[in-house]
C-alpha cells in the first residue's frame, strides 16, 4: 500500500519567518496531494492542493510544490503568524482514484511565536 | 463551499452501551464516506470506506461487527460502535466525496469517551 512520510514532526519558527514541511509518498500512480491543516479539537481543513499535471501551486502565502520523479511534495507557509500554530497533515489518494482513500502523514506540529 | 455535518461532537458512554455518529452531507451528494480514527498526537487511520448502497470496506485489523456503518443515502453515513470498551476511547472522523468533485470534505469529529 501507500506509505507516505512527512517531515518535520514538530516546527517551532518565529512571526514572520517562513515553514516548510515535506511529504514523500511511494505510490507512483497518486496523482492527488491535499494539505490539511487540524486545531486542536477540530476536523482537518483543506488548505491546499495540487494535482499531478501541476508542479506548483500558490494562495496568498500557502504553497505547495511537488516533484513527482522524486516523488515528494512540500507546503510552503511564508509571513507565519501566531494563527498558523496548528497540526498540519499531508496526504495522497492511494492509487491515483478520483475518489480514493488518502493515506495521511504523520503531521506536523507548527508553532509561530509572537 | 461543501459542508458535512457530524453529530455528537462529544459523547461519553458507558462500557458495554452502544453509540452512533452521524455525518451528513448538507450541500452535495456524498458517493463516498470515509470514517478515520485518530488517537491523541497521532495521525488520521482510515477505519473504512463506504459507498452509497453498498456494504463498507474495512481496512486491516479494524472489527466490522464491533463498528458498524451504514451510508443508506447519498447525504446520511453512520459509525455505530457496539459494546464499546475504554479502548475504543478516540476522535472519530468522516469524509465525503462525490463523484465528480476531486476533493474530500471532511466534518467537524467526534469524541468518543467510554467510561
């Protein structure tokens, strides 16, 4: 099945700084990559996502940039504020489905200091 | 933008009783319901996967008798967990996704807390 790693587990930066969190997945046939970003108590948000045919994709200050030869994909998060502080997952559709199952990340425990 | 709503968010049982979360969706047509657990500072585990209809497929190693689902309609999945114990103790989550629509909505969670 799909094994995706995500990197770091935990992310301390300061306000204004940028955090950059990777994912690399095994399955070359996934062709879907969302981000969700989880507060505590609370079910994932999508934030972003990207799709195989696209190698980067941008809102506001949120990125995501994939590199499908090395099969990994990164989020991007530039001017961090204190409301950014969340657990941030990776994920791909396992097999490349329109509708599949996802296979999630570790997370990513970010934390902005003021 | 897409909604599912899930209920209870907090629900505290005693062991042995039975409890049922609701995800429904308010907006679309959910063609596919997931249903995750996920245990404190852990990631999301797919428990199974339902398609309107038809019956759920459990991932490895998760009871269909101990957690049953039911997706009778397009907008109306459930998890009932049967003669729940302390270990069943976790935050339960479901997705939708409809046909057509590349992405996954995912409802609010549902903590689950046997005593």
């Amino acid at each position: 099945g799909e094994n995706v790693e995500q990197h770091p587990s935990t992310l301390s930066v300061q306000e204004g700084d940028s955090a950059v969190i990777k994912c690399t997945y095994s399955d070359s046939a996934s062709n879907y990559f969302p981000w969700y970003k989880q507060e505590l108590g609370k079910g994932p948000q999508l934030i972003i996502d990207i799709r195989s045919n696209v190698g980067e994709k941008k809102d506001q200050r949120i990125a995501v940039t994939l590199n499908k030869t090395a099969k990994h994909f990164s989020l991007h998060i530039t001017e961090t504020q204190p409301e950014d502080s969340a657990v941030y997952f990776c994920a791909v559709n396992a097999g490349g489905t329109s509708y599949g199952k996802l296979t999630f990340g570790q997370g990513t425990i970010l934390t902005v200091h003021p | 933008g897409a909604v599912v709503s899930q209920h209870p968010s907090r629900v505290i049982c005693k062991s042995g009783t039975s409890v049922k979360i609701e995800c429904r969706s308010l907006d679309f047509q959910a063609t596919t319901m997931f249903w995750y657990r996920q245990f404190p500072k852990q990631s999301l585990m797919l428990m199974a996967t339902s398609n309107e209809g038809s019956k759920a497929t459990y991932e490895q190693g998760v009871e269909k008798d101990k957690f049953l689902i039911n997706h009778a309609s397009l907008t109306l999945s459930t998890l009932t967990v049967t003669s729940a114990h302390p270990e069943d103790s976790s935050f339960y989550i479901c997705s939708a996704a409809s046909q057509g629509n590349y992405g996954y909505t995912f409802g609010s969670g549902t903590r689950l807390t046997v005593v």
